[in-house]
C-alpha cells in the first residue's frame, strides 16, 4: 500500500527578505521557519530544504542497507549515516556525499562496501535524486 507524506509551507515577502514557515501535516513534528539567510548564508539556528533532503536521504539509506544486509544473512548491529547536501546559490544543490560507518559481524570490508553501493544506488531517495551527484564513503567501523 502506497503512503502520502504532507508538508506545507507559507511564504511571505521576496526571496531575500521575506521569510516562511514550514509544517509536517503527516507526523508530530513541529513546525519551522525557513528564510533565504537561513538557506544560503549563516543557519542561525533554522533548517533548510537542502537540511531536510540530507535527513531524508540518511534515514532512507540506512533503511535500505540495513535490508541489504539482513537479506545477505550479515545483519547490522548499527549503522551510522551522514548525507551533506551542498547547495550553491544560482546552481541548486551540486552534489550529495553519504558517509557510512557500520558495525557488522562477519562481514568483509569489500562486502560492506558493495552493499553500500547498492544502498547508494537504489534507496528510493537516491533515486528520486538521480540528477544530483552523489558520492559514497563507506567503511566498517
């Protein structure tokens, strides 16, 4: 059975000076502010769209890998995940790095690695961001 995420967000003002704020309709997380500032210049403390792309694409990852794992009878005592999402005002966002250190019994480096490249390749976030660039640093922990 498919699943519909919602958020929503009011904006007013410019780009540059206005200011909007941003509310997840489907869960229990509370509302947020969001500026261009915020976005493209000093954080101050606010989130930005690039922010939530990264914690959506370390969530899904981890997922997947974790299921690539179990599947391949060496499940994951834990696994720890990093995207850095990079936006570069007047080009968008110009690439995504994930990070990926895990600890998982009887498992060789190179396995590890080739499962993270799966992940990588095929968590349904990756591929909704298959036009963005994006690298891998995997390892064991």
């Amino acid at each position: 059975m498919a699943t519909v995420r919602t958020a929503s967000t009011h904006w007013e003002g410019t780009l540059f000076e206005g200011s909007g704020r941003t509310t997840p309709r489907s869960s229990d997380l509370s509302p947020f502010d969001v500026t261009w500032a915020a976005r493209a210049e000093e954080p101050g403390g606010l989130t930005s769209p690039e922010e939530l792309i990264a914690a959506a694409h370390s969530a899904c990852f981890s997922m997947f890998l974790s299921n690539v794992l179990a599947q391949a009878g060496t499940p994951a005592q834990a696994l720890d995940t990093t995207a850095d999402v990079t936006f570069q005002p007047g080009e968008g966002i110009t690439g995504i790095k994930l990070t990926v250190r895990g600890t998982v019994p009887g498992m060789s480096e190179e396995d590890f690695l080739a499962a993270a490249e799966n992940a990588k390749a095929n968590c349904p976030v990756s591929q909704a961001l298959s036009g963005t660039t994006i690298t891998l640093d995997a390892a064991l922990a």
